[in-house]
C-alpha cells in the first residue's frame, strides 16, 4: 500500500460522527432598531446615511452637493437629475461617472451591506466603476442579520446580485487607511421613512 493510501485510509477511519445541523439557523441580533443599527455600522465604515422622507429630498440633496457633476440613476423618480440615455452603453463610458444613484432589495442591520441584483444596477459595472455610489431604501426593507438576509434571498432567480457595503477601503499599505481604494470612493444611503 502507498503512503498516499494509508493516509486516505487513516482519514477514512477517523471520521467524526455526524451530527444534524441545527433547526434554526437564525441568530439574535442585539438592536432593538435595526434602521439605528444599520446607521451606526454605516457611518463607522466610512458611508454616509441619510434619512429622507421622499424623492425630492434626494433630488434636492443631489442638486446641491453634486451639481455640474456626471450623475446617472437607475431610478425613474430620480430621472431629472440623470443624465438622459446612459443606459445599455459599453462600460468602459461609465469610467468618468461622479455619482450612480440606485436602490437596493434590502439592506442588513448587522454589517450595513445591501443586496443589489443586476437588474436594479442596468450595468453590473456602474456601482463598482462610479467615484461616488449613493443607493436609495426604504427602512422597511432593513433586515437584522445575514442569516435573515439569506432567507430573504432564498431560491430568487437572478443572474448577478452582489452585497454592497462601502465605500471600498484598504489598509494594506503602511497600514493607513484608504477609502475609495478599488471602487467609489463615498457611500450614501438614502434612507426612505
């Protein structure tokens, strides 16, 4: 017998016994709100969260902190501070995006990540190739864990979907932060009452 086959036959020997998963998979998440939790973990990672009650609120904000910038949105309530006609180009033209607004299935309490799927993004490459990302979600749509995040995903058919927390940030180097490193360079949450 080769040493290659006494060690797979070692291992198949010492096997650990089965045992079931647990019924429950979800976990407890200590935030009695998670909309406060989702902010919190948000602004501690570098991202901005700001409570709006409606479109307008955005369009006025958008207007004031980015004008005579390059914004595009994915949103029809958001269409008359987006460029008109972006959609459905090459990626390579979004390169010199300043602001990509979108919106986002749900967001989780626990790590602020949002779940975008590529429909809500129309190029899978403007939320990761913009300087500045801003996404659009209603509190109601703030769920408290990644367990719960999962369920909520469960057998959905989409062809690309991607957890987004931001902005993208390294420490890497000389162990100094950097936000924007690979991708935006900001992260806004519009937070819909």
């Amino acid at each position: 017998m080769s040493s290659r086959a006494q060690i797979l036959a070692s291992v198949l020997q010492n096997q650990p016994e089965l045992q079931a998963l647990p019924e429950d998979l979800q976990t407890s998440f200590p935030a009695a709100d998670p909309v406060e939790a989702f902010k919190n973990v948000l602004t501690t990672i570098g991202g901005a969260f700001i409570e709006v009650s409606d479109y307008l609120a955005i369009q006025n904000y958008i207007s004031e902190h980015f004008a005579g910038q390059r914004v595009v949105s994915t949103l029809p309530e958001l269409a008359a501070i987006s460029e008109k006609g972006w959609e459905n180009q090459d990626p390579h033209s979004y390169a010199n995006v300043d602001l990509a607004i979108i919106t986002a299935h749900f967001g989780v309490a626990e790590n602020a990540a949002l779940w975008i799927t590529e429909d809500l993004m129309q190029q899978r490459a403007v939320p990761f190739i913009c300087q500045q990302l801003a996404v659009v979600i209603s509190k109601k749509y703030i769920v408290q864990t990644m367990h719960d995040a999962y369920l909520k995903i469960g057998t959905a058919d989409y062809g690309f979907g991607s957890f987004i927390a931001g902005p993208s940030k390294t420490a890497d180097i000389e162990q100094s932060l950097v936000l924007g490193a690979h991708g935006p360079k900001s992260m806004t949450v519009f937070a819909l009452d």
